[in-house]
C-alpha cells in the first residue's frame, strides 16, 4: 500500500468515525412515502440535511402504514416515519425531532397533521403558524411545539 492510499484510507476512517468520537451516532429515520410526492423529498432532504440517515421506502398503502404505526387520523400528513421508537407524522421540524428525542419520551410519537405552508418540505409562499403535536396509542394528543 502506497502511503498516500493510507492516509486518504486513515482519512476516510476519521471521518466515518466522527459521530462515534463526538459520542452521538445520526439517528437513523425510515420514512414511508408515496412514490409521486416533492413535499416528501423535500422533508427527507430536510432530514438529511440537518445529520439524521434517512432510510425512505416509496410505497401504495401509505392508509395501511398510518394504520400499523397507531397514527390517529386526525394527525394524517402525507408520509409516516419511524426513529428509533417512535412514529413522526407529517412534517416535523428536525430541530423538534432532535429535542423530542433526546428526551426520550413516553409517547408514541410527533405529528404534524396536514401540510402547513412553511414547515420542512412544503415551503413557499406565505408561512402559516403550525403546532407540532406529540400524541400517544390511545389516539390523544398535546402540542409539544409551536411553529
């Protein structure tokens, strides 16, 4: 092995292994969207963007999805994800993710129902106030955060 092969190979090692060393790995999101959705790809890109590893799955039965991961249709967005233990509806701000789950919380997740003009993934035009609403298997909700 030719030593500049070993410096960029012990580069690329540093710099794989920086979350680990900063002692917070990404999360890792699994988003469930419609294959034909820009407000999605944005959201994902939103994610991304802001350290999270997005794992996104085009799928048909996104009903049957919201279903499985208790989403009360009340809080419906266009996509359902899941970190970690928890279910994310609709367009939740990361900085809010990220809070919500450092706390480690009890509840069964965030949503953000609807598709408010302004939050992640549906800018443009003029920003409406939002409520970011953690809600729990029995279908109740709280808001956790106002946008």
């Amino acid at each position: 092995m030719q030593r500049r092969d070993f410096l960029l190979s012990l580069a690329g090692s540093v710099i794989a292994a920086k979350p680990l060393l900063a002692g917070s790995a990404p999360s890792v999101i699994t988003v469930y969207k419609d294959p034909g959705c820009e407000c999605c790809v944005k959201w994902v890109k939103h994610l991304s963007s802001n350290g999270f590893v997005v794992m996104p799955h085009d799928v048909t039965n996104m009903n049957e999805i919201k279903r499985t991961m208790n989403v009360p249709r009340a809080l419906e967005s266009c996509h359902t994800a899941v970190v970690d233990k928890y279910v994310v509806e609709g367009h939740v701000p990361a900085s809010v993710l990220k809070k919500f789950l450092a706390e480690k919380s009890s509840s069964l997740g965030l949503a953000v129902p609807g598709m408010p003009i302004g939050s992640p993934g549906m800018e443009g035009g003029k920003p409406e106030p939002y409520n970011v609403l953690a809600f729990e298997r029995d279908g109740t909700s709280r808001v956790y955060a106002k946008r």
